[in-house]
C-alpha cells in the first residue's frame, strides 16, 4: 500500500511547472543581442530546474519504496514465505578444541552467543520448535524431541559446557536429519556450529549419507569459529627408558607437536608427585615434532604421580600430560634347566644364575636386582607363572601339552620367553611351537671345540647391545641352523654364518632365542666379561623397563587383574573431582578381572585396592591429542562435498542470524533504498544550493556558474 505514495512524484513536477518563467514582449529599440542573451539563459534556467526536478522525484521515490519494504527473493524463499513455521536443530560443538581462546573468549562461548541470536529468529505465534545437540565424540541432545519453549532452550544452551572429548561430525548430523524426519513443519533448518577440524569430518567425507535424503533436503547451514593456522602445541605420547634404581637416572622422552604459524621457543617441565623436578629447553616447528628428552633419578622403588607440561598456550587442557611411574625394586626371573645335575657347576643354568644374581649361590636375596628361581623341566607344569615376568627355559628337549599351554597364555598375558638351545633340544618338536621365532633344521661346528664362530653383524641400537658390547672375542663351538620367520627379528648373527639372536612378538609378551647353550658345551660365551650385561640386558629388556610408565586417554578402560584368590576385594575408583565409584571383580579363568570406564575426566584417579592388583596405586587419564591438532578442512573441498545438498557455509559466523534470516525472507532491499534517499537528499541540498547562488562582480549581481565560466574563459581578470 505504500507505493500508492509514487503518486507524490507529481509534486515536483507541478512545483516545476508553477514556477517556470514565461517570456515577457518588451519594446526595444535594438534587440538582436538581448534576445540571443535572453535564450541561452533560459535553456540554463530549464536545465537546472528539471535536474533539480529529477532529484527530488528521485528522493521521493526512494522513500516510498522503503517504505513499502522490497524483497528480493530466490526460487528456495519465493516459494516458501517468511511466516512459515519453522523446525530448526542446532548442532553446538562442545570438543575440548572450542575451548580455544582467541580475544578473550573461547570458541564456546561465540557458538553460544551465536546460537543465542539464531534462537531469537523463531517465533512463538508460528509454534516453532527447536532441538539442540552437543557434539563431542558422540551426539549428546540436550532434550528427546523437539521443544516450543524457546526461552528454557536459550537457559540450557546457556548453561553448556566443554566436554573433554574430540570430535565427530557424522554421528550429529545423522541424529539431525534423523530429528528431521518427525516433524511436519513446512520449514526445516540444521545450524551446525563448530571449528571445521579436518579430522573431525574424514568420516562423513568417506560415507556421506547426506546424499540419501529424500528431497526436499532440510536446509543445511556451517558456521565455523575456527582460524586458519591457530597456533596450538600439545604433548602428544612420552616414553621411558633406562633403569630407575638406586638413584640411576630414567630418561623420559616426550613428543612435542604444534600446529599453526610460528615456531616458539618452550619450556618443558618435568614435575614428580606435585613437585617441579626438571626442566628442559625446546624449539618446535609446525609438521615437525620434537623429541625432548628429560632426565630424572629415583631413589626409593614405588609408583610416581608425574606429569610434563608446557607453557601455557590458547588451549590449556591439553599442554600437561599426566602419568603413573612404577619403578620396581626387583625382577623375578624363572630359569627352567633341561640338563640339570647334581654337580652345580654342571648344571645347564649354573653359569646364567651366577650372572644374574652371585648372591643366589648363598641364599641370599641381596646383590643384583635380578631375582632368579631355578626349577627343573618337570616342575614347570606345577609352577604358576604369575609371579614372574621372564622365563628362560635352557636346553630343553621338548615341552608337553600342558607346559606348551602355560608358556602361550603366559606370553599372552604380557610375560617374555628367552630360549638357550644345546645338545638335548629336539628341533623338529620346537618347530611346532607356535611361538617360537625361527624354523630350526641340523646343528653346525664341532663337538671336539676344534674349530669355532665368531660374532659378526648385531644391531646396535637393540637395548641389550646399549654400550658397544664387544663380542669379537667369543667363540662359537656349535649352534643350530635357523631360517627366522617373517615376524622375526634377529639381533645377532655369526661371522659367515647363521643368525645367533632372533627375537619376536606373541601376543602381548616376546620370544628371544639364542641359537647356542648357556653353558661352556657350545660356546665361551659364559667366560666371558661381557656375559654378565649381555644376560642382565636381556632379563631386564625381556621383563620390561624397571621404569614403566602407565597412562590412559579420555574414554580407555582401565584393568584392574589380580589372581583368582582376590575375587571378593572390591575396588574403589575416585575421580579427579571426587565421585567414587565401586567396582566388584569377577573370575577370568585363573584371574579376577575388575573394568572401569567412566574415564570421561583428565586428571590423575585414585584408587583404594589389594596392592596385588594392577593399577592398585591410581592411574592418569590425559585427552585424546587428535583433537589438539586444529588444522581445518579447506572451505573449497567441503563446499565441493555438500554441493547440490541445500547446503551453506556461512563465512562470517557473527552474521548467521542476519544470513538466515535472509535466507527465509529474502535480501531486503529497503536498508539499501533509505541509504540511497539520505545520499540524494545531501546532493539534492548541495545542487539546489549551488544553483541559487549568486556573487557579485563590478556591482552585478550574476549566478555563480556564470561567474565561474567567465573566470574560465578569461572574460574576468584575475
């Protein structure tokens, strides 16, 4: 109705027409001139006045067009009108990276100001109605079905927090298309908001089920709150090695990342027990992770609260990592002999037993961390295992069902087999281990010692060869051949000849054979110095690092295995804010097995149990690091994704509700056309003003422009 107002563009031109000067019949004498005179100043009269005429229509007519409110309006929101009710589901991401701070507000805090104003677009006399979902590692509603109160929605979406999990784009944005499928409103919207990482969307972009919706698809818009190249550095896993006994120092390694410009210098700190320890120097580069080292000695055996921790970055939460330390005070070792006797000295495992421990020939239990048991092969089928760590069985003929099922579930479990060979060993029966490393056929060298093998190639960096070992001078008399398998590893082999040392994996433990005896029948290896650290590398690489560190991420499940006798203690897990849960253990086979899964929190978990069983002295949980990485997926490759999907990504996320709002109604055209009004309003002002002003020149009154030409034409003197 407004543009009944276009009627007013009469009135400039009446006013015109009102005002246009009429030629006056004058009698004169001579008038040639005046009349020429007379004629170029009225055509410069009528210029003026239709181009003052025309702005002033002009102005009129911007004004009752906004007035009237224009719309411009695509085929999509011509054919839906503005007052349709509307479903809308807003997916808010809530992984621990939209904790980022940038200007003083995380990511979080902008997606719900944002969801906030989109929010405020609906309209409670068209009953829409609304459904928010937290994105994490899984979709979390905030509420079952759709709600119309969109105040109370508003409260909750208020009162969301960070969760302490990554990302998964998919899983929300199948909850959302599947929420879209029970509801009837003519207009349907999904708001994703969240920081675009790459890695949060390799699932989608395998599967894309968004190409199965049946058309019309809901409406599809991105708003991200990340920034290309954010700079986060993030502990990504450590490592521990060497010895922790006696003050002897432990290495702890941890690998550093960073994404995002820049390459900062840092500070790591090494803290034990809630005390700074060390601290050590590092640069880190984008795409190149540092391995920094940091050294730390113990006294006392025991587990360790430790943590390593950057300086603080934009994202805290993933700058410290945390875990137990568990230094023990002695390996257990049981050494099964195949050739014993009742001459010590002539015992297949006399000269090993004097290596590891000298005192053991006393009775004593002092003298070497290394704590060895000797039983014959028939008592291992009446030995239980769980006590120990490493089992070395030397010379052995053969073992028997039972002893073969004991040794399996043993390296499963997570124990280590070291297998000496000699004289008694039956080849063609190991070879039917399912476990050992290598296929063993006939035995090389003399039995009168009168010719021998030397050491030839070993691999250096293996931790039992740590220090340049000199094995030159030992002399191998015989050995067997052995051809490794392909998951074999072989550490040593002889001068020109077969390999010595084969290791490999079972199950969670390892199998290490050495291809000659453990006495002085096939080798002088015993005599030798070097005899007492090759062994004691070997138990000690075998059993595990004496400082072995246990860590766990956000969502693991922790173990908690003692053996069966232990089945009616219960277990109490702590959380880091406190919350105890109780956990009964129940009978695996020999063991009794407790699970505990609510690891939803970093932080260090305390925990009241048996000493027997394992992770009885607490345990750390840290996030999961992919979430650290903040590299977002290119805008092109996801655009090319959803293309023809009913799909926006919106570039600037502080003007989602203005682009949504758009996007229902059309582009309104009115801001524009008052805009335009104000600007002709001004010139119209200035024009009119130049036009009517006059200056005075040798007493004459004369318009300005005409003053101005004559300066020109250099009819006035300057």
């Amino acid at each position: 109705m407004f543009l009944v107002g276009l009627g007013a563009l009469s009135v400039p031109v009446i006013i015109h027409l009102m005002h246009s000067t009429k030629a006056q019949v004058v009698r004169f004498g001579t008038i040639r001139f005046l009349k020429n005179c007379q004629r170029r100043a009225a055509r410069r009269t009528r210029l003026k006045q239709l181009i003052l005429m025309a702005l002033r229509m002009l102005l009129l007519a911007l004004i009752v067009l906004g007035m009237a409110k224009p719309v411009i309006q695509s085929e999509d929101t011509a054919a839906s009108p503005a007052d349709l009710s509307t479903a809308m589901v807003l997916i808010i991401d809530n992984s621990y990276s939209m904790g980022y701070r940038e200007e003083g507000k995380t990511r979080l805090d902008r997606a719900k100001s944002v969801a906030a104003d989109l929010l405020d677009t609906l309209k409670e006399s068209n009953e829409d109605e609304v459904l928010v979902i937290m994105m994490n590692k899984k979709a979390e509603p905030l509420h079952q079905e759709f709600q119309r109160d969109v105040a109370s929605v508003k409260a909750a979406v208020r009162r969301a927090k960070l969760s302490n999990h990554g990302t998964e784009v998919s899983s929300a944005l199948s909850m959302a298309y599947a929420a879209m499928h029970r509801t009837s409103k003519p207009r349907r919207e999904i708001h994703l908001l969240t920081d675009l990482q790459f890695y949060s969307w390799e699932k989608l972009l395998e599967m894309n089920f968004i190409k199965a919706e049946e058309e019309p698809r809901p409406r599809l818009f991105i708003s991200s709150f990340g920034r290309p190249k954010s700079h986060n550095s993030f502990i990504r896993n450590i490592s521990v090695s060497g010895t922790a006994v006696g003050g002897i120092g432990s290495k702890i390694l941890a690998e550093v990342e960073t994404v995002g410009a820049g390459s900062p210098d840092n500070v790591i700190t090494l803290s034990v027990n809630s005390k700074k320890k060390e601290q050590a120097p590092f640069t880190v580069r984008p795409g190149a992770p540092a391995q920094v080292p940091v050294e730390v000695s113990f006294d006392e055996p025991g587990t360790y609260r430790c943590s390593v921790a950057l300086n603080k970055d934009s994202l805290t939460v993933d700058d410290t990592f945390e875990f137990s330390l568990t230094v023990d005070d002695r390996v257990t070792v049981l050494c099964v002999d195949g050739d014993p006797s009742s001459v010590a000295s002539l015992s297949e495992t006399f000269f090993l037993n004097v290596a590891l421990n000298p005192a053991s020939l006393t009775g004593l239990r002092a003298g070497s961390a290394i704590e060895p048991n000797t039983i014959s092969l028939g008592e291992l089928s009446r030995t239980s295992l769980d006590a120990y760590k490493c089992v070395i069985i030397c010379n052995a003929p053969l073992l028997n069902g039972n002893e073969l099922v004991k040794i399996e579930a043993f390296l499963k479990s997570g124990g280590s087999l070291i297998l000496f060979l000699g004289d008694r060993v039956r080849a063609r029966e190991y070879n039917e281990w399912d476990f050992i490393p290598a296929t063993l056929s006939d035995v090389t060298g003399r039995a009168d010692k009168r010719s021998f093998m030397s050491f030839g190639r070993i691999s250096p960096r293996h931790p039992i060869f740590a220090g340049n070992l000199d094995l030159r001078t030992t002399k191998v008399f015989r050995c067997f051949n052995a051809k490794p398998h392909d998951k074999a590893r072989t550490i040593a082999e002889l001068r020109n000849g077969p390999p010595v040392i084969i290791e490999r994996d079972y199950g969670t433990g390892r199998v290490m054979m050495i291809t000659t005896s453990a006495d002085l029948a096939w080798s002088s290896l015993p005599l030798r110095r070097i005899f007492v650290p090759l062994v004691h590398r070997m138990v000690t690489y075998m059993s595990g690092r004496k400082a072995m560190f246990h860590a766990y991420s956000v969502g693991n499940t922790v173990e908690f295995r003692a053996l069966a006798r232990h089945y009616d203690k219960s277990i109490k897990v702590v959380t880091p804010k406190g919350a105890a849960t109780y956990l009964r253990p129940q009978i695996n086979g020999s063991y009794a097995v407790a699970t505990f899964t609510d690891t939803v929190e970093p932080g260090r978990y305390k925990v009241v149990a048996h000493p027997d069983f394992s992770n009885c002295n607490g345990f750390s949980v840290n996030p999961d690091v992919k979430e650290s990485d903040l590299t977002m997926i290119q805008t092109r490759t996801l655009e090319k994704e959803l293309e023809g999907l009913n799909a926006t990504i919106l570039k600037v996320p502080g003007k989602a509700a203005a682009e949504v709002a758009e996007s229902r109604e059309g582009w309104k055209l009115w801001p524009l056309l008052f805009k335009l009004g104000l600007l002709f309003f001004c010139i119209e002002i200035l024009v009119a003003n130049l036009f009517s002003r006059t200056v005075e020149h040798e007493g004459l009154q004369m318009p300005l422009f005409d003053y101005l030409k004559l300066r020109r034409g250099g009819g006035l003197a300057e």
